[in-house]
C-alpha cells in the first residue's frame, strides 16, 4: 500500500527580487483509500505539489515521502514512478508517433512486460474509458477529449497505487468527466492513494478531503460526506 506525505514543503522558483515562492510550508498526507482533491485559484500551487508528490520536482525545503521511501534520497526515482505513480498531466505528454494503444502500454513495457501482456493490460485501461475502438489510431487522429482519455488510461494501467491528476476532467463533458472521476473513485475504494486537482466543486464531492491552497498555503481542509455521483 502506498501513501504520500509532504512535510513542511517549500518550493522556491528563481532567486532574488523575482524569486516565486510556489508552495509555502505546506504539510499534507495522503492514505490508501483516500481521494483527496485539491482546490485553489490559478497560481495557487495546485499543479507544483502535484509534481512534488509524484518526483517530477523536488523542494526548496522540506521532505517528501512516497511510502517509506524519501524522494530526495531514493536512486533509482523514474523506476519508483514508473512502478507506482499514475500521474496524469494537464497537457497529456503523448507521443505522437504511437498508437493509442502503444501509448498506453509503454509504461509496463519500460517496466520489462513482454508486450503481448502489455498490450492486453493496455487494451483492458482502454476499455475502461470506451476507447478500445481506437486503439491503433495516432493522438493526432483523435479529439481533445479523447487524447485526454488516453492520457488517462496510460496512467491507470498496471499496479500503481497512487494516482496523481491534474485536472483530468478539462477537456470532456460532464458525462465523461463524472465516467472519469467514478473510475479515481473505485480506485481509491480498491486501496489506491488518489490526489486530484480540480477547479470543479462537483467533482471534489467525489473526495473524501477537499484541501483549498492560496498562495503556496494550505488555508483550509474540509471533509466531504458525498462520494458519488452529484
């Protein structure tokens, strides 16, 4: 079981008199089990304590900790994201020269899967998300809203335990978003760590703690007793 933890986390961008203090003294923990959704405005530190909690970054100060493993000091960190974050990003990061399916796999076959295996787990994340018709289309051949559901599928494929989404609902209906945020839900149920980032207050009813950042700082945390559809 996975769990993230953040401990007095500041993170700093630049120096000087334009230095930006992106995150400011921030502590926060994450259980398996938990859907925790993060609400803020634009430039409030949403998408930097996302980076943190999933390697992509690291803090000014402070300590991040995925399970027992501390960020700073573990050696082999894109092994350890491969192997247990699902992190899914505002601007997708597909490779445009492979298939949707070929997308979605290549994370297990970085991980050494032999690919008649990958592609099946690939096809079963597709399949999640009505997108196994399109698995050897090119993301130029698809829609915002489907690139974003592949991007999706690729960062739930495999045994990760902690899901990292970065506003994974921004570019679908609202049929398709309450589909996506029923799949983070069943994961958190199943025992997976779930962070969600997310300007919608109908899809943060979904979690189990609504966290509000202002400026780098954590200004409230609320518990939410609806965690299923609106």
């Amino acid at each position: 079981m996975t769990s993230v933890r953040l401990t007095d986390v500041t993170r700093i961008h630049g120096a000087g008199p334009t230095a930006v203090r992106a995150l400011d003294g921030v502590t926060l923990q994450a259980h398996p089990g938990q859907l925790i959704a993060v609400m803020g405005p634009t430039g409030s530190g949403k998408t930097t304590l996302l980076n943190l909690a999933g390697g992509l970054d690291q803090p000014t100060t402070g300590t991040v900790h995925i399970g027992e493993h501390d960020l700073a000091t573990t050696r082999d960190l894109a092994a350890l994201r491969r192997h247990t974050i699902g992190h899914i990003f505002q601007d997708r990061n597909l490779i445009p020269s492979l298939t949707t399916a070929e997308n979605v796999m290549l994370p297990r076959e970085l991980d050494g899967i032999r690919p008649r295996q990958a592609r099946q787990e690939a096809m079963t994340a597709l399949a999640d998300l009505h997108l196994d018709h399109l698995a050897d289309r090119f993301p130029d051949e698809l829609s915002g809203g489907q690139r974003q559901r592949v991007a999706i599928a690729r960062s739930l494929i495999g045994p990760r335990r902690l899901l990292l989404a970065d506003e994974p609902t921004s570019a679908l209906d609202t049929r398709t978003g309450d589909d996506i945020l029923r799949l983070l839900r069943d994961r958190s149920d199943a025992g997976a760590t779930v962070l969600l980032v997310t300007h919608e207050h109908r899809y943060a009813a979904w979690a189990d703690h609504v966290v509000f950042l202002r400026d780098g700082r954590i200004t409230d945390t609320t518990h939410t007793t609806l965690q299923s559809a609106p």
